[in-house]
C-alpha cells in the first residue's frame, strides 16, 4: 500500500524523576506536583500517577509525545502513514491491540486500539490525526515543530486536537498497570477538518472491532470542560454552467453568474426565514443557520462568463436536518436547466447534530471526572454526532482552546495537558477490577 512503511521506530527518550508531570518541564518541584495530583484524584489514581511518573523508567510524557505529533505535517487530505505508524509503534510498545483501517482513499487511515478486556463494554478516546494547512504568514515559528514558550507549547494542531492524542498516550504506561475489568479504545481518525470524512470508515467496523462502547470522549478543545451538543452540519457546491460569446450580444449567451444571482436571492430568504423558524437557545445564534462562503466565475468583463461555482453551508439545530436546509437552493438552481442552463450539485461534507441528555450516564460520568457541570452546546462541530447518529453516547471534552485553533502560532498549555491526562486516568480507575 501506498505510503505504508513496513517498519516503524519507536521513540523513546530517558527520563529520571518526574517524568510525566509538569515538574520536569516547568521547574516545579516534582513531590510538591504528586501531592497537588493526590489531592485531585484520590489515592488510587494518585498512586498510580507516583508509580507512573517517579520510578526512573524509561517512558514519554505528554510534551514529548506531542513534539512527536506535530513533527508530521498531517494535514487534512493527504498521506499519513508516517503518524500512523509512530503512533501504531508507541501504542503497541505499551501492550495496547492495535488495528490500523486504510480508508479507500488508499493512502491514508483510521486507527483503533484498545487496552483491557476487548470483550467487555468500555470507553472510546476519539481524536483526530489531521490538521488543517499552516498557510498562514504571521507564524512566528515553524508550525509543524513544537516551540516551547513559558508554559505554552506552539505548533499546527496543538490545540486541535494532537494535544488530545498526546494526554491520552501520555496516559496509557499507568492504565497499562491498572488491573482493567472494562476497555479503554483510542480511536483516531483522519480528515475530520473535511467534513468528517474518516471516522465513517471506522465506525462501519467497530462491531468488529469490539463490544459495544458505554460512551465515546471526543477529545475536541473544550478548555476541559465537556459539552453535550451541537449542530449539525451540510456543505454543498453547486455549479451553473450556461453559453459564453461577447459581451456586445448577451441574447447570444447564457450568463452563468446572472443565473446564480437567483440562487444566491433564494439563499437570503432562507436566510431570513431561518431567523424564526424552530430555534434551541443553547446555542448561538439560536437558530439554523445558512452561508454562501465562496463564489467564483467569469474570465473578462466582455465575455459573457459560461461557469459559475458557489459553496454553501447549513448548521442546523437538532432535530432539524441541514442537507433539508439546501433543498430550496438546491430547486431554486436546477430550475434554470429550462433556461438552456446545465446544473450541478454536490453535497461536499455533512455531519449529524449531536444532542446527549443532561441525565445521560456519560454526562454524569464526566461530570464527576471533570468536576464541574456539562455544557449544553457548542456552535463548531465534531465527530460525536456520528458516533451518536452510530448508536454510542457521545460527549466532546478535550485540552486548549477552540478560539486558538485554525489559526497562527496555535498553541497550548501545560496545565491544560496535565489535566486532560489525569482526566482520563481518572476515568481508567472507574474501571480497576
């Protein structure tokens, strides 16, 4: 297969003291750091963070391994086969079973692996592995090499989401100790920043890959704290294509771009009308929404343009589906096909709202191990509403800042690392035999 090394390395580097607190790379000291994480835990979690993080073996902690992570440019669409492998190497160095699903783009994949008894009802950390591009020119540094500042740690996908993937495999030595009567699953994707593309492919096999799941974490930024909803999500393209010739004789053509101002006039409506139609005041706006993002045609002013391309967007509340939303567009351009006009219309991605109860057993779950109360909604949204739409509880709590995301010198901190990774030790002690 394409881009697949046939061998991987698994990165290790020495560590003496306390090799995965905040002590080693931020100065303080390491027993007053174990005293803070007994506080914060209870003394099973605690005990296991000492055992962890202060017996000189040789191991990774969370900094090291998101170095690792964002030193591969894997950006939304393309290969990623080396990140794949790295993570493939260091998961199973620590015992997990490790599955690796090319998607049928063939150069790239999903990954599963699991720690505890995969027979058993457990838990899914689900993160992705893309990032989106770092074209942006006010980087300060190199995006796909970590720079440490402070506390802060910079670099493409920092935030969203390979902080994530590092709490959670700066976690796995300790849950490897831990006498698991029920699974932990790390389930990370590719192309999520496409719409979600991925993680479809892996959630059509997780039958086979084990029993059902109790719940899916989606690892998100969230600041740490966990979120039970958010809208859905439908992208279309749509392409009018009409009869070019000079502009001195427009009853001779068919202008493309004047054919899509209808369409366009038909989108504000929708817009307006959306304004008072079924709204969810946990979310802002309220409402469903809708976007014309791009539009493109014409080659000259005295040509008369025979192409016109426009994208749109619909985030719609639940229970309302956005792919309905464009249905008028949609109608609006394909009727111009009586004009003489030939249409296209391709729905580009879409992803299903997520909306889990207050009461939900995962809600009350991460409420107790994140302490403190579960939002109600969000405005972006994740893969969790297609774990829910799969048939798995899902819940979005992560590390960073969704504000820092997408954007220049990306970066995130220490601290919120820390506690992203004994959240899920917290977790893994729910389920010590």
């Amino acid at each position: 297969m394409v881009g697949w090394p046939e061998r991987f390395e698994v990165l290790q580097t020495g560590v003496s003291g306390c090799g995965n607190c905040m002590g080693r790379n931020a100065g303080t000291d390491p027993r007053m750091v174990n005293a803070l994480a007994a506080q914060s835990l209870g003394s099973v979690v605690a005990n296991t963070l000492w055992c962890h993080r202060h017996e000189g073996e040789p191991g990774m902690n969370a900094k090291d391994i998101l170095e690792q992570l964002i030193g591969f440019p894997s950006v939304v669409g393309t290969p990623n086969g080396d990140i794949v492998a790295w993570v493939k190497g260091y998961l199973e160095s620590h015992g997990a079973t490790v599955t690796v699903l090319p998607g049928p783009e063939g150069d790239r994949a999903n990954l599963f692996a699991t720690i505890g008894p995969k027979d058993k009802p457990g838990y899914i950390l689900s993160g992705h592995m893309d990032v989106v591009s770092a074209s942006e020119r006010t980087w300060t540094s190199e995006p796909f090499r970590l720079r440490a500042e402070g506390d802060q740690l910079f670099g493409r996908g920092a935030s969203d989401m390979k902080g994530f993937l590092a709490a959670a495999l700066a976690g796995l030595p300790a849950m490897a100790k831990m006498p698991l009567s029920r699974p932990i699953h790390f389930a990370f994707s590719y192309d999520e920043e496409a719409g979600c593309r991925g993680v479809r492919h892996m959630l059509e096999r997780i039958g086979n890959l084990c029993a059902p799941p109790l719940g899916a974490i989606i690892g998100e930024p969230s600041s740490m704290v966990a979120i039970r909803g958010h809208k859905g999500k439908a992208a279309a393209r749509i392409e009018i294509h009409g009869a070019t010739g000079h502009s001195s004789r427009p009853d001779k053509g068919l202008n493309a771009i004047h054919a899509m101002t209808a369409v366009m006039n038909a989108t504000l409506k929708t817009i307006d009308a959306l304004r008072s139609s079924a709204s969810d005041q946990n979310f802002e706006p309220p409402y469903s929404t809708l976007q014309i993002g791009t539009i493109s045609g014409g080659r000259s002013v005295n040509i008369i343009p025979d192409l016109c391309v426009l994208e749109l967007e619909a985030r719609a509340v639940p229970g309302v589906s956005p792919t309905v939303l464009l249905e008028p567009i949609k109608a609006t351009a394909e009727a111009f096909e009586n004009d003489g006009f030939r249409t296209t219309w391709e729905i580009s991605s879409t992803y299903p709202a997520l909306s889990l109860d207050v009461d939900a057993p995962l809600a009350r779950l991460m409420e107790g191990l994140t302490g403190a109360s579960t939002l109600a909604a969000v405005s972006y949204g994740t893969e969790a509403g297609l774990y829910q739409a799969a048939g798995i509880d899902a819940i979005i709590c992560g590390p960073g800042d969704i504000a820092r995301a997408h954007r220049a010198d990306e970066f995130i901190r220490l601290d919120e690392l820390i506690a992203c990774e004994e959240m899920i030790l917290r977790l893994a002690a729910t389920l010590r035999g």
